[in-house]
C-alpha cells in the first residue's frame, strides 16, 4: 500500500496528517514565544504560515518570516555520518525558497516516527510531540530548471523557541537569515 493510500483512524491521509504535526509543531513554538501566525487560506505559492512579532527594538517593529513547511518519517532521512537532515525539495518549492524576497523565507522540515501511532507521547504529565523541526534558508541559492534538489539540513538548525526569537531579532533588524554553517564561515 502506497504512503498516500495510508490513512489515521479518523480517515485523514497520511500527507495531510504530516502537514497537520509539522503545523502543530510551529503553533506549540508560537505559545511557547508570544509570537503570532497567519496561514494563507489557499496554498499556492508555497508559503505554509508567516510568523509575526511584535514590540521589537528593530528597525522593523513588527517582524514577519514566511515559512513552507514539511514533514518527513523516510528511512534514511537523518545522516548520522554528517548529522544532517536529508530532505528531497520539489522544484516549485525550492525555487520559490530561493527567490529575492524582503521578508525573510525559511524551510521547516519536520523529522516524524513513521507512523500515526508514534507521533505524540501522551502521558499523565502532559503530551510530547515526536521528533523535532529543523530550519533551513535557501536564501542567495541558485534556482533549478527541472526535478527536485536534495536539502541537507544541519542537525544543529533545530527549529525551537530559541532559534525562532533569533530569527525574528533578524528580522526585526532587516536581515535575511543565514543558515549556522554559513555565519560560522564569515
């Protein structure tokens, strides 16, 4: 049976399931941070949420970042070797991620066991959503012609509150964000 043939035991795909934990995980950062969201009613072009601030001391008081969102249980799709996150991109979403843009756009990958009933640990003490988010900016890439690009993500670009604030500091102050390798290089 094919993934997308897979549905939870409410009738939901597996791809829309994936879509709903890769949200769900962002929106818990959200509360975490007192940021704010909007999601666009139709997705078309590639933009899954944009995250809005508030208050900040930046030249822009009111930060925003888009955000496209993905969420994959592949085998093989972590690389322990390089600690990386490998991520295949269609080529409409990557070329969108790498165009001029003057509010920064990130890809947010979510790494999720391979199966519905694995996804959240639920227990008397509260609820944990399995695994994690990593962030990823394509930002000054070259777009592609045709097919799809694999993404190598760095463990170290976890997707949490802390990396989120940071973002948004950068935001605030008119900067696109910069993947860690590429900060660590200048």
């Amino acid at each position: 049976m094919s993934a997308k043939a897979v549905r939870g035991a409410g009738g939901t795909a597996l791809s829309h399931s994936k879509e709903s934990l890769s949200l769900a995980y962002v929106q818990a950062l959200l509360a975490a941070t007192g940021l704010n969201h909007n999601e666009p009613k139709i997705d078309n072009d590639g933009i899954d949420i944009t995250i809005r601030g508030k208050g900040f001391c930046g030249y822009f008081e009111e930060p925003k970042l888009e955000v496209q969102l993905k969420c994959t249980s592949r085998d093989g799709c972590i690389d322990y070797e390089n600690n990386e996150l490998v991520y295949q991109l269609e080529k409409k979403n990557y070329n969108y991620l790498v165009k001029p843009s003057p509010i920064p756009l990130i890809l947010v990958v979510h790494h999720a066991p391979p199966t519905f009933g694995e996804w959240l640990d639920e227990h008397e003490d509260g609820t944990t959503i399995k695994y994690a988010s990593y962030w990823y900016s394509l930002y000054g890439h070259d777009p592609i012609s045709a097919g799809s690009r694999v993404v190598r993500i760095p463990l170290e670009q976890r997707f949490d509150s802390k990396a989120l604030m940071r973002m948004m500091e950068s935001a605030s102050n008119g900067q696109m964000i910069e993947n860690l390798k590429e900060r660590a290089s200048e």
